[in-house]
C-alpha cells in the first residue's frame, strides 16, 4: 500500500475534475431531456418552441458560468467566460429570429454551433493531460458542433430548412458530455487507486 498524500495542488486538480465531472453529466442529461422535448413540440415556431430555442443556448451560459468559477486562472477561463456570453447573445438572438421562421432560427443556432464549437475544441485541447485524461468527447462534440454549424448555415441559406436537425444535434451533444462525464470519472477511480 502506497503511503502518498495528495498535494494541495493535487487536490485542487481532483476538486476541478470533480467538479467537471458533475457539470458535464448534468449538461448531458439536460441536453438529451431537451432534445426530446423539442422534437414533439416544434412542428410550428409557437411560444413553445421558441421558448425551447431560447432555453438551449442558455443551458450552455450557465454551464459555462459554472465552469468558469470552477476552472483557476488562465486562456482556457477566459475561453469559457468567453463562450458564456456568446451562449447569452446567442439565446437572446434566437429568441428574436424565432419570429422569422426557420430559416433565421437555423442561421443563428448554426452560428452559435460554430462558435461555440470552436471554443470548445480550444477548451479541449487545453484539458488534455494526466489529471483530466485526453478529452476526446469534448474534442469530437466541438468539432462535430463546428461543422454541423456550417452545414446548418448553407442549409438555411439554400431554402431548405428545417428545425428537425437540432434535436439530433441537442441528443449528439448530450451523448458526448456524458461520455466526457463517464471518463472523467473513471479517470478519477484510476488515480484514486494509484494513491491508495
């Protein structure tokens, strides 16, 4: 049996993931809990759904918000306040587009996605490492997010839109943060096991 005690640097790194932990399961869930209700309550832009629109990217504030008081000083902090307050204009355009129809609605989802996709690849890449494991579903879920953004764009821009798409999208994210969550947690037990 290994006599190590934890740093407090040590244990300020297992606080953060922790922490990460916890968001990243909760953000998941939500996402997944939300893409359901979207998909049976979008077939027209009502109060309803635009309320479900403008819920979304907040979702993505405050999980930000959260993270940021979590995470210590540094690029990757201001990154996330960064993404919070796209996350904030992001809901509040969307809430206003929602009046347009779809095609507007698409336009400013898939520029958030991009967005915030982008930031979160960043984020990703900056977490790599022994403490937080290779962030490879916070890596993929940005990029795929980056991407889907895009297509989202051309696709409202070409007059074929249609908000099905971003049920699929709320679901993918969802699977990935959780996935994050679950890795993270097993990252955990590892060095947990290492110190015992």
């Amino acid at each position: 049996m290994s006599t190590q005690t934890m740093t407090p640097s040590g244990q300020g790194l297992a606080d953060e993931r922790s922490s990460l932990l916890r968001l990243y399961l909760a953000r998941g869930v939500l996402a997944v809990a939300w893409a359901l209700a979207f998909a049976v309550s979008h077939e027209e832009i009502d109060a309803t759904a635009i309320a479900l629109l403008v819920f979304y990217p907040l979702i993505d504030a405050v999980s930000s918000l959260i993270d940021y008081r979590a995470t210590p000083e540094g690029s990757e902090r201001r990154i996330t306040a960064f993404n919070g307050a796209v996350s904030t204009i992001a809901a509040i355009a969307v809430g206003i587009a929602g009046a347009g129809g779809e095609a507007p609605v698409l336009h400013v989802f898939g520029a958030w996605a991009v967005i915030s996709g982008a930031a979160q690849v960043i984020v990703g890449i900056r977490r790599r490492g022994p403490e937080l494991g290779k962030q490879w579903p916070t890596l993929i879920s940005g990029g795929l997010s980056f991407v889907v953004g895009i297509f989202y764009n051309i696709q409202a821009a070409g007059g074929d839109s249609s908000l099905d798409v971003l049920s699929v999208y709320a679901t993918g994210g969802g699977v990935w943060f959780i996935a994050q969550a679950l890795l993270l947690g097993w990252k955990s037990r590892q060095l947990r096991v290492r110190v015992i």
